[in-house]
C-alpha cells in the first residue's frame, strides 16, 4: 500500500495536466491552428523547415520537465481562457487554443529582467540538467501585439517572433525525460552532419491531447539553426 501510495504521488502532476488538458482543449480539438512553415529538405524524420513570424504568449518556470509543463501549461492557459483584457477596455476575451504547446530548457545564467529580450544561446544546456523552462503557446494568425488581449497575470508576456530556421525530428510516443534526450542528442547529430549550425536551445513540441494513443501522438524536437 505504502508503494503503491508513492507511485501515485508521483504520477500526479503529470495526470494534472492531463486532466486540464482535457478540460481545456475539448472545445477546441475540431480546429487547431498551427505555425506556418515550408520546408526545405527532408531526411527520414528530420526536416528543416523556415517559419514565418508569429506572436507568441510565454512564461517561464522552474522545475523538472514535468513539474515545469504543468506550471507553465496552467498559467498560459488561463490567460488564453479569460484572464486577460482587451486593448483600451477591461473586458476580457477567449482565445482559440493552438498547437504545438513547446517548452525548452534555459540557461539559470539568463536574467528575468527583460523577458522580451530573452533568447537561449548556448546549447550546453542538457535537457536532463535543465531546471528552468520556457513555456509558450503561438497565439492564432488573426492577432498582432496591437489588437490581441493582454495577459492580467505579469508572469505571462507576449513576444513577436521573427521568421526562423529550424531542424526539426518528429517522432511518436510518450515524451520521458531520457527519451526527450535522446531525440535532442539525434537531432543534433543529423544537424551537424549536414554542416547545419545549431544557435538555440531544443525545444520540444506537443501537439495531441492526452488521450491520443501514443502511436499517434505527434512530437518533435525543434533546434533553430543559422540561414542553411
């Protein structure tokens, strides 16, 4: 009983988010929006693609993998369900959910001053060691920073984001923290045998509910890389 009892306490911040998740995205399931992109090669399970602009809402959070997609899924997720308020009025706005939810390791040496400002620049960061996390969600195509609710909690901000390179490794399956590793360090064996330079930080990216069958779940690990 005793084990039993444990093995529950510790499955519960993930079974959390799947809950909310449910919650939350049962509405919206019929008509995800996602990031426009095109893509330039193709190798297998590794694309490279460029993005084009997008606005983006992030938070960022401390923790483990899991601890931190809880965290940050839950505050962004309450600003894009109402708390918020529209430009030059105190009424408040839904806004549609879209996908992928993305999170990646930061560097703890990156100060929170300027979070408008703040861009991973080292690799060196292992996705194992990391204990702070960017969270965000890209916010649908019909926004720009002008007209788009603004969040009320100052933990979440809203950042324009340039069109960017990117590797990309898609794959199926539950998203372990050794697993999550192994398909960073893949990624970035293709990208580095293909003279690809690597200037960001993995970024892991969810786009299914949680009660999509595990071979049916799309992830992908995502590193933005310099103009191929």
């Amino acid at each position: 009983m005793k084990h039993l009892k444990s093995h529950l306490t510790g499955a519960l911040p993930g079974l959390f988010l799947g809950i909310f998740l449910v919650l939350v995205c049962s509405g919206h399931a019929m008509a995800i929006e996602e990031p426009k992109y095109q893509v330039t090669q193709v190798d297998g399970p590794f694309e490279v693609r460029t993005y084009a602009q997008i606005l983006i809402a992030e938070t960022f959070v401390d923790g483990d993998m899991d601890e931190a997609s809880n965290k940050g899924f839950r505050l962004i997720a309450d600003y894009i369900f109402g708390n918020n308020h529209t430009p030059n009025s105190n009424s408040s706005s839904k806004i549609a959910m879209t996908a992928p939810v993305s999170m990646e390791p930061v560097p703890t040496k990156i100060a929170m001053t300027a979070p408008v400002t703040i861009e991973p620049q080292s690799m060196t960061t292992s996705v194992q060691a990391a204990k702070r996390w960017r969270i965000h969600f890209v916010m649908p195509s019909q926004y720009t920073l002008a007209n788009i609710p603004k969040p009320k909690n100052e933990a979440v901000t809203l950042k324009e984001v340039p069109s960017k390179h990117f590797v990309v490794h898609s794959y199926t399956g539950f998203n372990t923290l050794s697993r999550v590793q192994s398909k960073t360090d893949e990624a970035m064996e293709w990208a580095s045998s293909k003279s690809l330079k690597v200037i960001g930080t993995p970024q892991l990216s969810r786009y299914d509910p949680p009660w999509t069958l595990p071979m049916f779940r799309r992830n992908e690990i995502m590193l933005e890389i310099a103009a191929p």
